[in-house]
C-alpha cells in the first residue's frame, strides 16, 4: 500500500512540474475509481446484481475457459 501511495505522490509531483493544474491532477487521481455504494442498509446486506440476476452464487463455467495454445 505504501508503494502505491508513494507512486501517486510522485505521479501529482511530476504533473505539477509539468504544469497541470490542481483540477486536472484531482481528475486523473480519479479516473480509474468506482462510485461509492454502500454494502449496508438499514442494518441489512444489499444483495448484488448479479446475485438478484441468477439468485445462485455459482460461477458460470464458460466465462473462465483457458485458451488454447497452438504448437
């Protein structure tokens, strides 16, 4: 984790070398993060999407084929 949050402070040092501005460093901190949504309401767990979708925690085989090497 250290590593990470050493890269970022070197990625915004270097962007403002560069002369970025405040708002545009902020925008791509932020590019690659999910919205926050709550696991929790009301002191219940939400149910997933996908869970709601097929109401089984089964992983469907065909999306985890490996592919096949030609020799």
């Amino acid at each position: 984790m250290l590593e990470i949050q050493r890269n970022r402070i070197y990625e915004a040092s270097r962007l403002r070398a560069h002369g970025a501005s405040e708002e545009e460093i902020q925008a791509l901190k932020n590019a690659g993060k999910q919205p926050f949504r709550p696991a929790f309401v009301g002191g219940k767990r939400k149910r997933r999407t996908s869970e709601t979708a097929t109401s089984t925690f089964e992983v469907p085989t065909g999306q985890f084929k490996m592919p096949k090497h030609e020799a």
